[in-house]
C-alpha cells in the first residue's frame, strides 16, 4: 500500500470523527462533543505529519487550522464562554494563509 493508500484510509477515518464532532455540537451533546475533539485532532496531526513533504502539505494544515478554529468555537458556546469565540478566527485566519500558500506554490510551478 502507497502513502497515498494510507493517508486516503486515515482521511476518510478522520471524517467519520469530524462528523460526530460536529453533530454533537449540533445536538448540544456536550461531553461526547468535546472528547471527539481528541480523535479528529489527533488524526488531523497524523495526515499532516505524513504529508510533510507532499504538495498537500498545506491543503491538510488548513484542515487541522480549521477543525482547531472549529473545535474552539464549539467549547466556546458549550462552556459558556462564547464572548471569546471570536478568537477562533485566528486559526480560520492561518487556514487561509495555508490555503493561499497552497495555491501559491501550485501557481507558481506551471
């Protein structure tokens, strides 16, 4: 099996998680929302680590920036703390950085 084998399969594992996570938000199921924070972010990391030297290096970056801005914002409101949900836009805003540098370098080799 490729590597690309092998982060494809931890990608779609990874999903699965980010869904539960989301849709414990959705149904305001505390607890099991913020222990699947674990899982999704830790699956997150492992495909960045794994692709440290692949183009998608920065396509799953923002990913991982994302699920972080995500996970932050869903404790916000869950704790009761959502004046400080805003601060999420700071890893939303690193998500787009990875994003652009992405599309940078694709650009900018062609």
């Amino acid at each position: 099996m490729n590597l690309f084998d092998k982060i494809r399969k931890l990608e779609n594992i990874h999903i699965i998680f980010w869904l539960i996570k989301d849709m414990c938000w959705m149904l305001e199921l505390k607890v099991l929302g913020a222990v699947m924070i674990i899982p999704t972010l830790s699956l997150c990391v492992l495909i960045v680590i794994k692709t440290l030297k692949t183009k998608e290096l920065f396509i799953n970056s923002a990913i991982l920036c994302w699920i972080s801005a995500n996970s932050f914002w869903m404790l916000m409101e869950f704790f009761n703390h959502s004046h400080f949900k805003n601060y999420a836009a700071i890893p939303f805003g690193l998500g787009f950085l990875c994003v652009g540098i992405f599309y940078w370098n694709s650009l900018s080799k062609k």
